[in-house]
C-alpha cells in the first residue's frame, strides 16, 4: 500500500527506506522512491540510483560502470 504524504520528500524517502531495509520489498521501495525523487529528493535519487546499480531495480539489469571504460 503506497501512502500519499502530499510533498513530504523526507517522509516519502524514509518510507522507501522501511519498505527496502525492514520489509525487504524492492517494488514498493522503488515506488516511495520515485514518487521522492519526480518531486526533486536527492536522498531519493542516490537510492534508486544504488538499487539500479545493484542489480535490484525490479525489471531492469546490474547497471556497471565497465562499458564506460576505456580498455586501451
């Protein structure tokens, strides 16, 4: 159940926080997440940003940093 706090970024964040760390559910974290984050949360974007990275992010592949490394 995603709970509306009408622009509270802090609180959208920390309920995407409860819903990764305590419940362990990606899906809804993500979505406390963006919901935080169109609203201009920069807590909101490192922590999709850090699930993306992970692997996490439900639907999408690991993003790594490799195919931005030069080999040469």
């Amino acid at each position: 159940m995603i709970l509306n706090f009408q622009g509270h970024l802090q609180a959208i964040t920390a309920l995407g926080w409860h819903a990764l760390e305590v419940e362990r559910n990606v899906t809804v974290a993500v979505e406390y997440f963006e919901k935080a984050y169109k609203r201009g949360s920069p807590e909101a974007a490192h922590n999709l940003g850090h699930i993306y990275y992970s692997g996490l992010y439900p639907g999408k592949p690991a993003d790594t940093v490799s195919h931005m490394v030069d080999d040469q």
